[in-house]
C-alpha cells in the first residue's frame, strides 16, 4: 500500500518538480546596484557569448534590459528579447535570440515585469 502512495504522489508532483528545476521562460534582469549619483549600474560586466561556451564570441552588455530564458546549455542561458512597449509595434523584436550569458549574472524577475 505504501508503494502504490509513493507512486501517485511521484505521478502526480513528478512533472511539476521536473519543470520547476528548469529556467526556461522564466524572466532575468542584469544585477544591479544605486550608483552615488542615484544611477543603475552593474555590479559586474556582463558577457555575452555568440554559442553556448566561454570561447565563443563575446560582448559586453550595455543596457539595461530584461530577457526571456529560452534554453540552458553547459552552465549558460539562452537571452531571448522581451517585446518593447514604448515602441510602435512592440512584439516586432520580441522573441530573438540575443546570445548566451552565466545566470549568475541575472536575477529573476516576475513575468509581468518582464519589459
């Protein structure tokens, strides 16, 4: 009887602990700290890489944006675009892929802040 618990209970939480470890179309942010001036500023340089891997091409991040997570590969996120409502047609950039970068340099942000 014990047995036949423990399997409903792994059936039916299975899936929901399954996704839960996953990052994927959660909502990142830069990690940020107030500048003397009042101003945002990283709290560290930000690198995004062109492939999933440190050699890759890489870039600095300069703005302050939030992503979309759309995939995890070898200890790095995939950065999707978030749709820009202070433009025209705000979905026409959202969704692409803006590169790879470490999670330790986000923080998760709630979905309905993701702009």
């Amino acid at each position: 009887m014990k047995k036949l618990i423990l399997v409903a209970a792994l059936a039916a939480f299975g899936p929901a602990m399954a996704f839960a470890s996953s990052n994927v179309g959660q909502c990142v942010y830069p990690k940020t700290t107030v500048a003397k001036d009042g101003s945002l500023t990283f709290k560290q340089q930000v690198v995004i890489f062109s492939e999933p891997n440190a050699q890759a091409g890489n870039s600095v991040l300069k703005t302050f944006s939030a992503f979309t997570i759309g995939a995890e590969a070898n200890g790095f996120v995939q950065l999707l675009t978030v749709p820009d409502y202070d433009a025209a047609d705000p979905e026409r950039d959202a969704g692409k892929v803006f590169g790879w970068a470490k999670m330790k340099d986000f923080d998760f942000q709630a979905l309905r802040n993701c702009t």
